[in-house]
C-alpha cells in the first residue's frame, strides 16, 4: 500500500508501507524542488565515500572504518610519518652525493696518478731496451781481452771490463772464507 508523507517544504515523498514512513524516500533523479537537498545528500554520500576509501587507504590490513574522527587521525599520524621520512631521505640523499663527489675526485686522482706510472714505466722500459741492446745474446762468448801490464803494486786492467773486480761474480760458497783454516791450514 503507497503512502505519501508530507515534509517540512512541502513535497510529499511516496513510501511503501508504514514501517518505510519514517525514512526519506531516495531516487537516483532529484526534482527542482528537492535540488538543493539533493545536491547535499550527494555531497555527504561522496564525503561518506571517500572517508571509506581514505580508511583503507591508510591501513589496507584493518577493516575500513567510519568513524570519521580515527580516520582523520590516522591520515595525520601516516602523514606526519611519512614526512618525517621524506626528510630523512633527503638528507640521506646529500650525503650520498657528497659522497659520490668525493669518490669522483678520488677516483680522478687515482686516474692521473697511474697516467704518470705509465709514463714512469714506459721511460723504465725505454732504459732498459737502451742498456740491453750493448748486451750480447746469452750463449755468446767473446774472447778474452789481453791483459795490459800494470804497474808495482797495481791491479791489471782487462780492457772489455774496467775496474769492476770480479769476484763479485763468483758464487758464495766460493768466496766463503770462514772454513779456510781447516780446509787449508797455514804454512809455518
């Protein structure tokens, strides 16, 4: 059995029994005459909403929420948290570029640094092909330069080898001497 009940403004809303009566009757379509009442019941709805949606939003693990008071809490205190990271980010930033500066110029430094040990090896090298180009090959034996006549109390001088003594050349257990008195014992 329809019902029209009467509001304050005068439209009358139909509703489907007594037991409806009491709750405003919603259609999706609002008159001329209900626009300003219906702009408002789209406007709390679409709060209504996106309270919701603000609530799982925050915390998807928990169960939306509807009281609107926690969820405005909630949003503060996630707000609030995330700003504080933010921060802690950038700073975290900067000293990561500094950082990255530092190893930059290190690394320029490291860069120049074995440029002149290049330079320093390659004249190395080049001294060492100039000294060993005078060098026979190994195997090569060249005859042995006569001795020139020195005088009283001088050691001879071999042309081909200066004034290089020779016993530098000779192994050690050669040159050994600490068992000379038993291997040869003095001449009385």
């Amino acid at each position: 059995m329809q019902k029209s009940i009467s509001v304050s403004n005068g439209v009358k809303i139909l509703g489907s029994d007594v037991a409806d009566s009491r709750f405003r009757g919603r259609s999706n379509s609002c008159s001329k005459a209900e626009n300003k009442a219906c702009r408002e019941r789209q406007r709390r709805e679409l709060l209504n909403s996106r309270f919701l949606e603000l609530s799982s939003t925050l915390e998807p693990d928990r169960p939306a929420t509807t009281d609107k008071l926690a969820i405005l809490g909630d949003a503060i205190r996630v707000l609030n948290q995330l700003k504080s990271e933010t921060q802690d980010f950038k700073e975290m930033n900067e000293k990561l570029s500094e950082e990255i500066k530092t190893l930059k110029a290190e690394k320029n430094e490291l860069r120049e640094e074995k440029l002149v040990l290049k330079a320093e090896k390659a004249k190395m090298e080049q001294q060492v092909k100039s000294m060993t180009s005078n060098i026979p090959p190994p195997g090569f034996m060249a005859p042995h330069p006569a001795a020139f006549q020195a005088g009283a109390n001088k050691m001879p001088v071999f042309p081909g080898y200066g004034y290089i003594p020779m016993w530098q050349y000779l192994p050690p257990s050669t040159c050994n001497t600490s068992h000379d008195h038993e291997l040869r014992p003095p001449a009385a």
